[in-house]
C-alpha cells in the first residue's frame, strides 16, 4: 500500500503494509500530484500521516510507526545510532562510526546512510561533514537544509 504525503517543499510517498513502514521515498511535486488520487485510505495510512503532521508542525519529534528495517548488521547499526540523534541536533558520519566502535569507518556510514530506505523516520539528514558541510541526501541538498532548518526553528 502507498501513502502519499506533502509538506511543501516535501513530498514523499511512503510504501507499507498496513502495518510496517517499508519505504518512504522523495518524490516531485508532479508526480505526488499525478499519484496521490490513487491513494487508499486506511487506518495506518491516517496514522503515518498524522505522526508526519505532528513533525511538520514542530511538535512531533520522535517518530512512534512501526519499521520493517532490513540491513546488514553494520547498516542496522548506523541507522540505529541515527535515529539516536534528537530533533534539531546533528551528527557527523565521523561521529557514528566512533559511536559503533569503528573510527575510520566513516565513508561507510555515508554509504550506509545512503542505503536508508526510510527517511526523515530514520533522520540520515541530520548527518554532516565534520567541517559542517551537507553531503548526499536522498531529497537533495536543498531538502536536506530545509529539513536541518525546520528542526532548528522547533529545537525549542
């Protein structure tokens, strides 16, 4: 089953099955536009959107969905310890492979991180260079700052 769910400039399309969040996938405005009509509503359907709603409005920030999260066991790692990061903080990729006990492992962690089918649940934007620059996000950089400032804007 397919969620479609905007925020603008954010829109997503969140894959699951009624139970589980599969995948949650960037996607353009067109194509949100061109699909959203062929949405089902469902209870789960309503609940993602509703937790999705809360973090937009700067008042949800943890996210209570259930995730059906496959990885190797050092992806499963790094994206554990990502979703360890609270709202409106970030991390560097240099900072999660020191927390996991792998120092140099670094340049792995990003290509983990770019192996996260769950976005924004599992916050791979709240990573940066340990120089504070943004590297790769599956929304684009742009997305990615937006989001880091969203965040900011509700730290509290």
């Amino acid at each position: 089953m397919y969620a479609f769910y905007r925020h603008e400039p954010v829109f997503l399309v969140i894959e699951h099955d009624g139970t589980e969040i599969n995948m949650i996938k960037f996607i353009s405005e067109e194509k949100y536009w061109e699909h959203q009509a062929l949405e089902l509503s469902d209870k789960y359907t309503n609940r993602i959107k509703q937790v999705l709603d809360e973090y937009f409005a700067g008042t949800g920030h943890t996210f209570d969905l259930p995730l059906k999260i496959e990885g190797t066991e050092f992806e499963l790692q790094v994206w554990e310890k990502t979703q360890a990061i609270p709202f409106g903080q970030t991390a560097s990729y240099s900072d999660i492979a020191k927390s996991i006990g792998n120092p140099d492992a670094f340049r792995a962690v990003g290509t983990a991180l770019g192996k996260n089918h769950i976005p924004i649940i599992i916050p791979c934007h709240r990573i940066i260079g340990t120089d504070g620059a943004l590297h790769g996000f599956a929304g684009g950089l742009e997305i990615k700052q937006w989001l880091l400032d969203h965040e900011a804007k509700f730290k509290g």
